[in-house]
C-alpha cells in the first residue's frame, strides 16, 4: 500500500473503533471509494480524510452516504440522504492553488460563494465542511433566507463568482435562490464533527470576515 492508503486504514481504524458492524462497514465501503478514486488520481489525501470524518458524522445520524457523486456533470463530495430527503456537503480546506497566490482572499470568497450557489440547488439541503484552522469567507447575503436578498446583494455575488467562474458562470436565478444550512467543523485528529449554523459561524469567525 502506497501512503494514501496507509493514511486511509489509520483513519478508518480510528474511526470504527467501538462502533457497530452497520457503521464499520459504512466506513469501510466509503474508504474503498476513495482508495478507488485515488488510483484514478482523482482526490487527494487531505481532502478525503476530511470527507470520511463528516460521512461517518452523518452515518450514524442515519444517512445513507455516496463520495464524490456526479450529477448532471456536476461532481459533490457528499451526497447524503435519508427517507425522502437528501442533502450536498462540500468539504474545503482552504488550499490556494499557485496562481491565486497574490489573491487568495478574493479567491476563496468566490469559491465559496460559487459552491453555495451552484450546488445548492442540487438537493434539499446544502452545506460547507471545514476545518476548525480554516476561518470560511461566506457572502453575508448567503446567509439570509433567499427572500431577503435584495437586487444589489445578488449583483454583488454575481460580480464575485464572475471573477473566477464563467464556464458556464453562476445564474443571477441560481444566486436568488442559494441557501446553506449548515457548516460542519471536522476535527481530522479526534475524528469529531461539530455542527453549527452559518450565521452562528460567520459571527464567531466576523473578526476575519468581510
């Protein structure tokens, strides 16, 4: 086994112990999915530690969890379900890939922003899983219920997500409706997940905020 898989059966062995046999094997299938991912040199290792903490999290609150799932050529982390419902996680580590090395900020803000708005439409709930190092830049009109967005707030989303996505670039119809309802804070090294609502988050992490 190459590091990524060592990484992985650490996790996985952390993860699972005193737990029941439904769970071990929940874990155990997902980590298969990403070892399988992995060959295809398709994620990486610190992002996908941070998936399999929040899908054990959501495990056992009774989701049925798929990784890195595609739907309509759009590829999400988490899909969750449960009885008729169903729910997007995307994890974010904050990485800043080279070329945004002179404008990280910006970048994450409109990273942020486009996830929210592009995915959020794709299940009946959307959310950010981050780590508790990372201090996520969220669009104060995000946070509001879509009713509450005004003209100018919408434009302002649009003009961020523009700066790096246009291909296709995010619909002033898709910002009018965004929501997200959770952001989860994973703990990789205790293999915990806390649960927060965004406007809660956004006020403790204001201090590095817009």
């Amino acid at each position: 086994m190459g590091k990524f898989e060592n990484d992985l059966a650490l996790l996985v062995k952390r993860l699972c112990e005193g737990e029941d046999e439904y769970l071990r094997k929940e874990i155990v299938r997902l980590r298969d999915r990403l070892v399988s991912l992995h060959r295809r040199n398709l994620v990486k290792i610190n992002h996908s530690v941070m998936e399999l903490v929040c899908a054990k999290y959501l495990v056992s609150a009774g989701y049925y969890v798929d990784l890195e799932r595609v739907m309509d050529g759009v590829s999400c982390d988490i899909y969750a379900s449960k009885g008729l419902g169903s729910m997007i996680v995307e994890v974010e580590t904050g990485f800043i890939p080279p070329e945004h090395a002179l404008d990280p900020l910006t970048y994450l803000k409109a990273r942020i922003a486009s996830k929210i708005t592009r995915y959020s439409g794709y299940a009946e709930k959307f959310c950010l899983a981050v780590p508790p190092h990372y201090a996520v830049q969220i669009h104060p009109a995000l946070i509001e219920p879509p009713r509450s967005r005004d003209s100018k707030e919408i434009q302002e989303v649009k003009a961020l997500c523009d700066l790096y996505y246009s291909n296709p670039p995010v619909s002033l119809e898709e910002i009018k409706n965004a929501r997200i309802h959770v952001v989860y804070i994973l703990d990789v090294d205790g293999g915990t997940v806390k649960e927060t609502e965004p406007a809660t988050y956004v006020e403790k992490v204001r201090p590095f905020s817009y």
